[in-house]
C-alpha cells in the first residue's frame, strides 16, 4: 500500500513540475528572456516524460 501511494504523491509532483515549468516557459518568452523560457521548456517535457514513465511501469504491474 506505501508502494502505491510513494507513487501517487510522486506523480503529484511531477505533474506540479510540468504546470510550473510550461508557466514559467510562457511568462519567459513573453518577457523576452528567450533563455530561461528554452530551460522552462525542457523541464517540461523532463516532467513529461517523467509522468509518462510512471503510467508505462504502473500499466506493466
């Protein structure tokens, strides 16, 4: 049941990552810092990929 629920909070965390770092992303680019949005933008699909991770492990169990 921990098992379940490390995952849970987990994916929570992830998907807070992938809000933020898309917000930030957009916030950036509107800004004009090019830069910081480009490391926003790879965060996020860090987060992605992370989140889509979790779901491919949880479907294989």
């Amino acid at each position: 049941m921990s098992d379940r629920n490390g995952h849970y909070l987990e994916s929570i965390a992830y998907w807070l990552l992938y809000v933020v770092s898309v917000s930030g992303a957009l916030l950036h680019w509107r800004l004009g810092n090019e830069l910081l949005a480009a490391g926003c933008g790879a965060t996020a699909v860090l987060s992605a990929l992370l989140i889509g991770r979790g779901r491919v492990s949880q479907a294989a169990q």
